[in-house]
C-alpha cells in the first residue's frame, strides 16, 4: 500500500505490500495482547487469534492456492457477559481489518424478515473505505501540511504580498505565534449526497452516486460554504 | 475560526484532494474483501425454537438468508460487487435456550470452529477488577482523581466486590462481567455524588465500607432483583 504510483495494480502485489505491524504478531502474541483486556478464555483467544493468522498465511499463497483457502468461521458458545463481544472487539483493531459488528436479531424484527443482510457486507465495505482513506491521508500528510499552509497564508498576507512578507509570516505561523488570530478560509462542504435505498433492489443506490464528486471534479472543487466570517487579522497585522 | 482550527480542516481538505477516491475504494474493496470480519452477534437468537409457536417471524428465514453471505457469495453494492468468500465469520451467541445444533445444519457446517467461553467466577472478576488494561478499578480511580479525590481499593475490598459480585450472579441472574458495573456504581454511589465537595480526601473502599453500603441489598434476593 505504501506510496506506489503504478497506476495499474496487479493484484498479487496489494497483498504483498498489505504487510502491517499486525503481520508479524504471531498467534501467541495476538493471544497476549488480548490478554491485556480480557480476562481468561483462552480456547477463545487461541481460536480468533488463529483464524487472524490464518488469513495473513492465505495472503501470502500463491493466487491459484488462495482462492481455495477458505476462512474458518468461529462460533462462539458462552453465557453472556463474559466477553464475547468484547475479545472481537479488541480483535478487529488489532486486526486492522474492516470488521463490523452485527445484531442477528436485528433482522428478525417484524416487517424485516430477512432485511437485506447483505446490508452487513455493505456497511463493512464503507468502513473499509473510511479505514484506507485515513491511512491514505495519513501518507499525504506531508504535502497535504504544506498546501494547508499556503492556504493560511494566502488567508493571513493575501497572495499579492511580497516572497519576504509571507516568509515572515510563514516563520511566525510555524512558531505559533498566529494560533489565536482569526482568519476567513473557504471550505468545502462534507458532501454527503443523500442516498436512499429502494425496497427491494440492494444497491439500487447507485444512481444517486457522487454526482457531487464529479461535478467538483470537473469544476476544480469549488469551494461551497465560507465559515466563520471574522476579519480582525488583516488591521492587526498589516503594520 | 482561528489559524490553529483551520489547521486540521485545512489539511483534510488538501490531502482529500491528494488523494484518488478511485484507488480508495479499489483497494478498500479488496481488504473487505480479504481481510473483513463480521461478527454475528446472538445467533442463538435467531435458532428456530420448537416449544416456541406462532406469532413470531420465521427465524428460520434469517438464517437461511445468512447461508450465501457465509458460504461466499457476490453482493452488489454502490462501489461494484463485493464478493464475500474470504470474510471471515465469527458468530457468537449464548445458547441458554436453543444449542447449537439448533441452527439450521447448513449454518452449523459453515461455522466449524467451535469455542465455549467459561462462565465467569469469582475468581476471574477479581482478575477482571484489578488486570485489564483500563480496568474498571483504574477507571473509577481516574473519573474521581478529576475531582481531586483518591480512590483507594483495598485487597479485601475488591474481594468482596467479586464475591457479591458472583453471588448475586449465581442467586439473580447470571450477566457475566457486566455485574461489576453495577456493584461498583452502587458502592460508589455516596462518594460519586459527594465527591466535588471532598476535594483533596483519600478515600478507601474496603471490605467494610462495601458491605456497608450494599450488603443488606445482597442478602434479600428479592431486592437484589430490582437494584443490583
């Protein structure tokens, strides 16, 4: 996953580079660091933490090999209460996987029999989303800092002021010295299209996707929604 | 707003725009794919129970509609299809009323690997009480230090507190760990709600402040119903 620009990925290699500090926890140690939150259980421990090896193995087999290695499900058997729930929990972010709990109940309720599970693979697929955008954003930081920096000067000089002037204040803004001054950016509103779900057709939401995103695309993102307007900065520094 | 709030928005903003929402979700699909776990939990709920007729929906039906999604199908979704052969399943449930072998066969072989979890004694909540990380013990201790009060647990005190613990348990009903929440938040009641005006006091909880404060409740079963 780390910073590859190919622009076609063979699929071999994504598993390959997938290596995380997770990748290196042995079973015992997956057992040990659920040691530190739950107490006990260790028929459970050994069994999740085998099954989370298991699929780090099934990564590294060859392509033809790994289509056939299936997951072990688990069933867990246990009164309530003594953490069940609990060793999963710890599971999914030592796992660093997409992991999403669910309630079977939930589609037993009346006038949701059999309400779309396949709601569950959806809504994992979001998380997974959510995870790999942080981790994403978490490698363009860099630059990402460096842009936002611009950004604050553009707001604090303007871009008309001089190469010496916004180096001053770029040196005075990494200090910290301008932390408490107000400034007016332009940010873009979450776009968050509403989307709506038609009865009886999963995934019939396609047709309301991101429209949005390709109208900010092919217009250059412009901005939607200036927050906070307060000026002061200007008059207090324009000495 | 202020240089420093812009800042984060700021750099969420530009590292959206660093990053392609294609390649995103490309290989987000594909860690879902490889990768996902989904926990199924209170499966036992969803057992057909036979002494159980009428007036509820078919369970049987729930399952029956989990059997693809387990056995790896291909689920369509606003991304493309998702195919869900390598997500691993971890089902849990506690079978008090329905076993295992309750579930519709088909479901039973798609879960091979069985675990029980051990009820809890007292024992293991004296474990539970002082070991963990973030123990319930260190996070009471924390939420008072914020009002300048010290929470101190003596070692018969957290005994006691497992003892009651289990004994209600075993007399009531058995909830597992989560009694501890209650009978700590019962014991702390008084100094919960006291604690602003006792800044600065050292505080022990011992055996005799426990049985002070809850022991009459856990003698009468009838009581311990309703309150703990």
């Amino acid at each position: 996953m780390e910073k590859s620009n190919v622009t076609s990925f063979p699929k071999g290699k994504i598993a390959k580079e997938k290596t995380t500090i997770a990748n290196s926890l042995s079973p015992r140690e997956i057992v040990s660091e659920l040691d530190r939150f739950v107490v006990g259980q260790n028929k459970a421990k050994r069994a999740v933490a085998i099954a989370l090896r298991n699929r780090w193995r099934r990564q590294a087999l060859e392509d033809d090999m790994k289509d056939e290695v299936l997951p072990k499900n688990i069933l867990m058997i246990g009164p309530t209460g003594v953490g069940k729930t609990e060793i999963s929990r710890r599971l999914s972010k030592l796992a660093e996987a997409p992991f999403v709990k669910v309630e079977a109940t939930r589609f037993t309720e009346v006038g949701y029999v059999g309400r779309d599970v396949e709601q569950i693979v959806r809504d994992l697929l979001e998380i997974a989303i959510a995870m790999e955008k942080v981790k994403k954003r978490k490698e363009v930081h860099a630059q990402a800092q460096k842009l936002a920096e611009d950004r604050v000067l553009d707001a604090l000089v303007g871009n008309k002021a001089s190469v010496a002037t916004r180096e001053s204040f770029r040196k005075r803004l990494r200090d910290g010295d301008l932390d408490d001054n107000e400034i007016e950016i332009a940010v873009s509103e979450s776009n968050q299209m509403p989307s709506f779900e038609i009865p009886g057709m999963p995934g019939a939401n396609v047709g309301m996707i991101n429209i949005s995103d390709m109208l900010g695309k092919s217009m250059g993102q412009k901005p939607k929604k200036k927050e906070n307007v307060s000026q002061r900065i200007s008059r207090n520094f324009n000495k | 707003m202020s240089v420093k709030e812009s800042h984060e928005i700021l750099i969420n903003e530009e590292s959206d725009k660093l990053i392609e929402q294609d390649k995103i979700i490309k290989s987000a699909k594909d860690s879902t794919e490889n990768n996902g776990i989904v926990f199924l939990d209170e499966i036992d709920k969803i057992s057909a129970r036979t002494d159980r007729v009428g007036g509820d929906v078919s369970r049987e039906g729930v399952q029956r509609d989990l059997l693809p999604l387990i056995e790896g199908t291909t689920v369509s979704t606003k991304y493309g299809p998702v195919k869900t052969d390598h997500i691993l399943f971890i089902a849990s449930g506690a079978f008090q009323l329905a076993k295992p072998s309750d579930l519709l066969p088909e479901l039973q072989g798609r879960l091979p690997i069985r675990v029980e979890l051990d009820a809890l004694n007292s024992e293991d909540f004296i474990r539970i009480l002082k070991e963990p990380d973030n123990s319930l013990i260190k996070q009471y201790k924390a939420l008072l230090k914020t009002e300048n009060v010290d929470l101190e647990f003596t070692e018969d005190g957290i005994n006691t507190i497992a003892n009651i613990a289990s004994e209600v348990n075993s007399s009531v009903e058995n909830i597992g760990a989560r009694r501890l929440h209650t009978i700590i938040e019962r014991v702390l009641d008084e100094i919960s709600f006291t604690a602003t005006d006792r800044a600065g006091e050292k505080i022990t909880v011992d055996s005799k402040y426990i049985k002070d404060n809850i022991g009459e409740l856990v003698k009468d079963t009838d009581l311990s119903k309703f309150i703990l």
